[in-house]
C-alpha cells in the first residue's frame, strides 16, 4: 500500500540523512495492525469514565487503508520509551467523525485522570479544550471550525511551553498549517508533560490516521527539504490523501 511505503521511506531517509537527533517522537498509520484488533502501538489505559476499545479498521472513504476507530470513551497513549517526558511538541493527524456528536483525543498526559483533553462538539462548529484533573473537567478555551460528519481533517496541535494552539482544515487542502491562523489556542500551565492520545467520547463515533509527533517546526521542514531534493515520494499533506 503506498501510504504504508510511504511512512517506511520517510524511516529509512530520516536515518540515511541524519534527521533523527531525538526529535521524531512517534509516528503511526495502523497499515501493519490487523483488522478488528486494537492498535498495536498504543496503551489502553483504565478510564473510570468509559473504557470503550480503539479497534484497527478499513477506512470508510478508502478500503485499502486501515485506521483506528473510536466507539464510546477509551484512552490510549502510544507505546513509545520516554513519553511521560514529552512536553513540547507538535502533533499532525488525521480525524474524521461519522456523527454530530462528542469526540475526542488527549494530551500531555500525566496520568489518566490528569490530561489535556481537545474536542469536537456536537454541533459541528465548536472545538474545546478541557482540562481532566481529579474526576472533573474544565474549560479553558474553545474556538469555532464549522465542520462535516465523514469528512477527514487534518489537525495540528502545537505545545509549547503553556502554549496550546490547535490548527484545522480539510484533508485535501494543500495550505500549509504554517499560513493558518489556530482556531484555537490558549495559555494554561495545569500539565507540564506526557504523551498525546486517542479518545473518542460518549456514543461518537470517530476515526484516526497518520499520527506524526515531533518537537518542532524545524522538523517539519526538513521533511519538506528532502521531498524538494527528490528523495521522498510524498511529504506529510501528500501521505494524508493516499
């Protein structure tokens, strides 16, 4: 499958290029998972508020693709060596929700009932980021994005210090997130480190794909620098449409 290719090239020519100095973090696109399972390369964590599964299934939009889909509440962080000292970091993904509901993912996650929590609300315009800290939820900061059900967006979330901005557009628009104002963002200090994860919540139904967590935007840039020197078949916004 090329998107599969497509992430074990972005591998190989990160190590041949001397781009991996610690600052690729985490990168998954379930190509490897089997169908039906869970995720192979993530933790489900015992949530008291739900512990629905994240299973592997086809893409709804594409049948040669495998995604991650959420059903319900259940955390999952991904299984990475020093996750619980991330702390700043941008994280680019792909989510698409199949009803006007509740869904969800997390971040800098401490603990499970000590997190950061950004959603899409029922009613497809608002974005939300909560706080999750002794069994209750906060809001902090909310945005507006009027969106679509069975649409793929492409996400970018930026931490950086107690700097949150969350970025949003659709899939198959080729505008660099770089030249997009956040639709959400906000200061909060309330977690200082820990990984990103999926969520999912209450009865929404929502699907995960090409998960790419690095350090900085330099990062980003040296992906596009090998694809302009004709070493990469695809950079990240061409991996998010195949």
């Amino acid at each position: 499958m090329l998107k599969n290719k497509v992430f074990l090239i972005v591998f190989i020519i990160f190590i041949c290029c001397g781009l991996v100095n610690g600052n690729v973090l985490f990168i998954d696109d379930f190509e490897k998972d089997n169908v039906g399972k869970e995720p192979s390369n993530w933790e489900n964590l015992a949530f008291a508020a739900g512990n629905s599964k994240i299973t592997i299934e086809k893409d709804p939009t594409n049948a040669k693709n495998n995604v991650a889909k959420t059903i319900g509440i259940g955390l999952y962080i991904p299984k990475a060596t020093g996750r619980e000292n991330w702390s700043d970091y941008i994280w680019d993904f792909d989510w698409m929700w199949e009803n006007d509901n509740y869904v969800g993912t997390i971040y800098r996650v401490e603990d499970v009932e000590a997190h950061y929590h950004f959603s899409r609300r029922q009613g497809a315009t608002e974005i939300h980021i909560y706080t999750r800290k002794a069994g209750n939820w906060a809001n902090i900061a909310k945005g507006n994005y009027p969106n679509e059900n069975n649409v793929w967006y492409s996400h970018r979330l930026i931490m950086k210090g107690n700097r949150h901005e969350i970025y949003m557009k659709k899939r198959d628009d080729n505008t660099p997130f770089e030249k997009l104002k956040p639709i959400v963002a906000v200061e909060d200090d309330t977690f200082k480190k820990g990984p990103v994860g999926m969520m999912g919540i209450t009865t929404g139904v929502s699907y995960f794909d090409n998960m790419v967590l690095v350090e900085t935007l330099q990062d980003i840039e040296n992906i596009k620098a090998v694809e302009r020197n004709g070493k990469l078949i695809a950079i990240w916004g061409q991996i998010k449409s195949h």
